[in-house]
C-alpha cells in the first residue's frame, strides 16, 4: 500500500466561506512549501507563462507535499523541444508521452517533471479543460503571483469535495472517470452529487480507455488507504464490467458484485494491522489482496497486467478458494492432505502468505506469521539441503526428471524437520534413488 512519503502539515485553506481569506498570503504560503529552490531545474529556467498545475498544487494547500513531489508544469511552447533542451542543459533524459498533444516528462535527479504544451489561448482556458475542479488550480512560476482558480477548486479543497468541471470533460477523457474515484479514496473526500451521477451514468465509456492506463489507475487505487471501499465502489457502478469475467452459470452478477464487494470493503489498513501484520507487511499485502479480490488472472491479462501480477493473483484465488473450501472440516493443525502439498503451498505463496492471510476468515491463520517472518523456517520457505548441481557430482546423476523428483523429496523431508545436515541429505538422497531403481 502507498504511504505517504510526505509529512502532514496544516491545511493552507481557511477563512471565510471554506475559501482563503488571505490569496496572497496562501499563495506565499504554498511557494515556501513548494520550495522552487530546491528544484531540479531552476524555475527561470522555463520560459515565461509557465505555472505549476495540478497534483503538487493540490497538495501542496492540503499539506500533504512530499519531498520530491511530481512536478506539472503548462508552458506555452512546444513542451517537447523545450523537453529536449532541459535535459540536455541540466541532466536527465526527456520521454514523450504524447506527441500529438506535445507532452514530455523529464526524468532528472530522483524527479519527474511533466511538461504540457498549455491548451487553449491562455491559462485558464486550459484550466477549465482539466477533469476536477480541485486539479484545476495553477501557481504561475514567476514570484508575485497569485494562484489561479477559474472554476472554483479551493472551494472544493476546503469542502473535501470532489467536483468535475464538466460532464464533457469527463467524457473527453473516460479514464476520468475512474479518476474521481480514485481521487475521493486517496484524499479521504467524497464526490459530489452531480459528479458521481455523471460517473455513474457514463461508466461503459471506460471501455474507450487504453488497457495500460486503467491498469495503472486500479493500481493506485489499491494503494490508497481507503482503497478498498474505493475498489468496492468501482465495481459497483460498472467500471470494470468490459474487463471482467462474467458472471458463472446459475449465479448473479449483481451477487457477484455484491459478495466482492463486502470482501474488498473488509481489506482495511486497520483489520490488516489488528490480523498481525506490521506497517511494512501491509504496505505490500493489503495492495495486493486488493488487487486479487478485485479481478480474476484472466480480467488482469486483459488488462495488460504483468504475467507476474496475474500469477501472484491467480494463486492467491486458487488457494483461497481451496482453504475456504474446506470448512469447517478444517483441522488447524494439519490444513492440507499431504506434507507434499504443504510445502507446494509455502513453495508458491513465499513471499505472498501476508495477502493470502488478508482475504482468509481463518483466525488460526494469524498463527503461521510469525514462522513466516523466519527466514530460516524450512516449511515456509522450502529449500532443497542440497542444490542440484552438488547432488549431480557426490552422487553421479545427470540432469533428468529423476534429479527434479529428488530435489522436491529431500525439501519435503527438510521441511518437516527430517534433515539436519548435508550429510544426512546425501544419505536419504542414496535411499530415495535406491527404492526408486528399476
């Protein structure tokens, strides 16, 4: 899960009507916090009519800045040239994003500088293309200016209101869609009414939207702290049915959807830490655990996930449907039918039992952490006690199916404490071939 790399400070916004009472004083504020000086490139360095948009400008006022925050910056010249000669000027390397719509980012320094060729005759007519009133602010870079807020977004900023500017602006962009719910799940804000009512409306338009984008959007969607009811939300409305399995013979999608939900709901920071796992375990769980609840192998790989994310999320499926399965027929003490599917179980789920743990309503569970967390623990982190290569020249063998089935012996007999030495291993290792000799 994402945590903040930022230290809270307070709010910028206050005053009369939840807007500053003081703009010139917020916009000081928000300079000294963004800290231009620190920069990776100097802000006179950008010609004249750039302003600061968007995410660093939204937080900075929030008080949620981190210390290397991505930087978005409308230039009114053609950003990728410009691009271009930053970084050869100051270092970095300069990707093109869009080259129709001249969009580069500049990688420099542990940074990510966006550049965008401004849209429209002037700022503000770029401004109120944007999707949420609250993204819709700009800091022009020169000192003495004041922030710029065509439609209303500090307002919104203060209200913890997310607002689109427009229904068309949303569906300029469809992806905007599952923005807003991304947005309101990061910030802890809500949509309002009219919004959420647009979003809920034109949900199928998400199917318009690159495979990737939306991809990366769920993603950090996961990552948030109220991610999981965001997810629940997002599924709810539909804006994932182009890519999701539909529904099984006999059963409902509205149940489905139902009982998905209620599991994503239940995939809190808060019932991670009180299940026993510690800050760093649900960093990388609680995401992950999302992500499986959410969608199936098959509906990631639609998504143009990774092989490794649809794997980790295949299994985590697969095992625990087959743990709840079981019931409560289950015996704490003894989970699987075999020692060979124990250690198949451990072999699979390495480095993934924290998020498995998450999404099982299995208390005894909570007992396998802290074996787990030992690295040494032969069960849950199974290793042969002799490699492949070492069998193959104390005992003769060549590469075959024969020396795999040895190795999964021997890690089988380690695994449940059989092994304490090389020496005892080579010995099985002579008894096993024997018994197993033509």
């Amino acid at each position: 899960m994402h945590m903040p790399e930022w230290s809270p400070t307070p709010p910028i916004l206050a005053g009369h009507a939840n807007v500053p009472a003081d703009l010139a004083a917020a916009t000081a504020l928000l300079r000294s916090r963004l800290a231009m000086e620190r920069w990776p490139v100097p802000a006179a360095a950008f010609p004249a009519g750039t302003a600061l948009v968007g995410g660093a400008v939204r937080d900075g006022l929030l008080g949620r800045l981190g210390e290397r925050p991505d930087l978005d910056l409308v230039v009114p010249v053609e950003a990728i040239a410009l691009g271009e000669r930053l970084s050869r000027e100051h270092g970095g390397r300069c990707v093109v994003l869009d080259q129709e719509r001249s969009i580069a980012r500049l990688v420099i320094r542990g940074w990510s500088v966006d550049l965008a060729r401004q849209a429209g005759a002037d700022l503000a007519t770029d401004l109120l293309r944007r999707d949420f009133r609250l993204n819709a602010l700009a800091l022009p870079l020169p000192a003495g200016s004041e922030l710029l807020d065509p439609s209303g977004g500090l307002a919104d900023l203060a209200a913890g209101l997310i607002r689109a500017v427009s229904e068309q602006n949303l569906l300029d962009d469809p992806l905007r869609l599952l923005r807003g719910e991304r947005l309101a799940a990061e910030l802890g804000f809500r949509l309002d009414a009219t919004s959420d009512t647009w979003i809920r409306c034109h949900s199928r338009r998400i199917d318009q939207v690159a495979p990737e984008r939306v991809r990366v959007e769920l993603e950090k969607l996961a990552a948030c702290a109220g991610g999981g009811e965001g997810l629940a939300r997002v599924q709810a409305i539909g804006l994932l049915d182009a890519w999701r399995r539909p529904a099984p013979v006999g059963e409902g999608a509205a149940a489905v959807k139902a009982a998905g939900g209620e599991a994503l709901r239940q995939l809190t920071p808060a019932a991670a830490e009180a299940w026993g796992l510690n800050e760093d375990e649900v960093l990388t769980a609680l995401p992950l655990a999302r992500l499986a609840t959410l969608l199936d192998a098959a509906s990631w790989g639609r998504l143009h996930a990774s092989r490794a994310l649809q794997r980790r999320c295949g299994l985590l499926r697969s095992w625990r449907a087959q743990l709840q399965g079981a019931g409560e027929t289950w015996d704490a003490a003894k989970p699987f039918a075999t020692e060979r599917e124990q250690v198949h179980f451990h072999r699979e789920l390495e480095h993934d039992l924290p998020a498995l743990l998450l999404m099982l309503p299995l208390p005894f569970a909570r007992e396998w952490l802290p074996r787990w967390r030992e690295p040494g623990d032969p069960l849950f982190h199974p290793r042969p006690p002799l490699d492949g290569m070492e069998l193959q020249e104390r005992l003769g063998l060549a590469p075959s199916r024969r020396l795999g089935e040895l190795l999964a012996h021997l890690t089988i007999e380690r695994a449940f404490g059989r092994l304490e030495s090389s020496e005892e291993a080579l010995g099985e290792a002579r008894r096993w071939l024997k018994g197993q000799a033509p």
